[in-house]
C-alpha cells in the first residue's frame, strides 16, 4: 500500500472517472498521452531498478517491464493497458 501511496504522490494516475475525456474510441489528447508517458516511465523504472542483468535494447526491457506495468495500471485504477496500439500512441517501440 505504500508503494502504491509514493506511486500517486509522484506520478498523476487518476482513476478512470477522473481522466482527460477519453473514450475507447478517441484518441488521447497531448497532455493525456504525456501523462501516460510518464507514468510508463516511472513503472518501467522502479522495474529495473535493482536488476543488472538488463537486455541490450530499451524495446527488449519494455517488453520485460510490459506485465508489471500492466500490473501497476491495473492497481492504479487506470482504464488502459500497455500494448501495442497504446505503445504506438505513445511513440514506444513495439
């Protein structure tokens, strides 16, 4: 629970029926898929930050990050999921 409490402290997640209006059918606004960005960041990070074994390229860690940053979204409340139309939006490798 802690974890979770520091997580919204540094990152804005909001629950699904306080974002930006999206639909599942809309596009994200900029300042949507900014936060979106950012809230990847910080799980892909806390991800591996105590692994040295990491793979070379940034798209191989993302897809090892990609169940535990679905993991986060979920506990978060955030209605969307990291996967491959979410990745192109966020200009992340697929």
């Amino acid at each position: 629970m802690a974890e979770e409490e520091q997580v919204a402290d540094s990152v804005a997640v909001r629950p699904e029926s306080h974002q930006i209006g999206i639909t599942s059918e809309a596009s994200p606004n900029k300042q949507e898929i900014e936060r979106r960005r950012e809230i990847v960041r910080q799980f892909f990070n806390d991800f591996w930050m105590f692994t040295d074994d990491k793979p070379r390229t940034f798209a191989e860690r993302l897809n090892r990050a990609e169940d535990h940053i679905n993991e986060r979204l979920a506990a978060c409340g955030e209605a969307w999921r990291l996967d491959a139309a979410t990745r192109r939006q966020l200009g992340l490798p697929n």
